[in-house]
C-alpha cells in the first residue's frame, strides 16, 4: 500500500505541488511567527517599571506578544486549512477516475480513504518540514 501511495504521488506531483507550496510557505510563516514572539518575550523580560495601573509593564508586554502571536498563528493556520481543504477536494475530483479502477479491481473503500489520507499526509509533512527550515 505505500508503494502504491508513493507511487501514485510521483506520477500526479505536478497537480500536488501547488498543495505542497502552500504547507512550506505556512510552515514558514508559523515558524517567523515564532522567532517573532522570542523577540517580544526576551524584550518583555527585559521592561521596568509599571503603567498608571499599577501593573508591571512586564506582565502587558508578555500578555500582548501571547495574544498577538496566538491570533497569528491561529489565522495562518485557519488560512492554510482552508487552502489545503479546497486543494486536497480538488485533486481528489480529478483523480476520481483512477480511484473508480482501483475500487473496480478490488479495492476495499478503506483502504482507498487510507491511502488518500496518506497522500495528504506526506505533502503536509513534507511542506511542514521544509517551511519549518525556511523559517
């Protein structure tokens, strides 16, 4: 079955390479995003003195770098999954053919959702990976 998963890969990775550089660009943007809040929390740690509150300005600057990178992320995250979602329906559709020979020659439909799923799951990993050293 991973033989088959590959397989099926390389022969359709013009049509997936577009997925692929929607992960990288993600991964890479959710990994500067990280550095970013590095930056913020080691210049928080670094803040004296307290607002007109009376609360520490260190305590503001950290809760703001937190709040600020959460939604970041969360919305790239959200924007990717919705890329990757209309993507991954669209090479399905298309391939459909190529599953109904498959399920025609005795391929059970969790198998063929299995091998589906993998597909997915190495062009996310693989995007991940490589926007994560991009990053």
């Amino acid at each position: 079955m991973t033989r088959l998963l590959l397989a099926d890969l390389r022969h359709h990775a013009s049509s997936w390479t577009w997925a692929c550089v929607v992960a990288v660009v993600a991964g890479a943007c959710v990994s500067g995003q990280f550095m970013a809040m590095r930056g913020s929390l080691l210049s928080a740690a670094a803040a004296t003195g307290v607002n007109r509150w009376g609360v520490s300005i260190r305590t503001d600057m950290t809760d703001a770098a937190n709040t600020v990178s959460a939604f970041i992320i969360a919305a790239v995250v959200l924007a990717t999954a919705a890329v990757l979602t209309s993507t991954a329906s669209l090479q399905i559709s298309q391939h459909q053919r190529d599953h109904g020979l498959w399920r025609a020659l005795g391929m059970r439909p969790g198998t063929l959702r299995a091998i589906l799923l993998g597909q997915l799951g190495v062009v996310g990993a693989l995007g991940s990976l490589g926007g994560g050293v991009l990053g």
